[in-house]
C-alpha cells in the first residue's frame, strides 16, 4: 500500500505513467484522495506503445509484491494535481537494502525523462 505520513492508501489507480490517484486512509472513516503528478518527469502519452510500456512498468512497481511507499510532495502545478516523489522504501524489486525512486527508476528505465 502507498504511505503518506504513516498511513496506508485505500486506493492507488493509476491514470498514465506519470500520474496516480491516492485515496489515504486518514482513520475515523476520513478519506483524503489526491492526484499525485510525478514530480520533475515526463512520460510518453498513453495512445502511444511507449506510453503503454511506460504505464506496464509502474504498475509492475506500484504493485509488485507487498509494496510500501513514501510520498514526497513538493506543492501543487497548474492543474491542480499534486507534484511528488513515489518513493518505494520496501526490500523488493531487485533492490534489497535501498530505497527506489519510482521517478528517477522510470527515467533510468527510458520509460519517461526528466524536464
């Protein structure tokens, strides 16, 4: 489940390869949902065969395995949405001991690039 200050997501759907919709639990039945832009990158837009690679590749990252994310916000851009950091802190995907940034994996990965 993704995190934002300890607590867990309800929900994660992902609308492109570079932006999710969070839906956080805050408990007392208070659920805060947010569209997060993934900060600093760009992905290929989803009517394009990159744009569905790049899409594949975070939902293998967003849902492989039990996964647990933190959620760097940095404020919001001209849409509204939420730009932030996907940082996977859990001990899978390949690397044991660290913590991945879903951004900077997709950009390495040449699923998306930085702007």
């Amino acid at each position: 489940a993704l995190c934002a200050a300890g607590r867990s997501a309800a929900e994660v759907r992902i609308v492109d390869a570079d932006t999710v919709w969070v839906t956080v639990d805050l408990d007392f039945g208070c659920l805060f949902s947010a569209e997060l832009r993934l900060a600093r990158i760009n992905a290929p837009e989803m009517n394009t065969p990159e744009g569905e690679r790049a899409r594949q590749e975070l939902v293998r990252l967003l849902y492989e395995g039990p996964a647990t994310f933190e959620i760097d916000v940095y404020g919001r851009e001209k849409y509204g949405r939420y730009l932030a950091d996907l940082i996977r802190t859990d001990k899978s995907v390949g690397h044991v001991g660290a913590v991945l940034n879903v951004n900077d994996w997709l950009v390495s990965g040449g699923f998306a690039k930085y702007v």
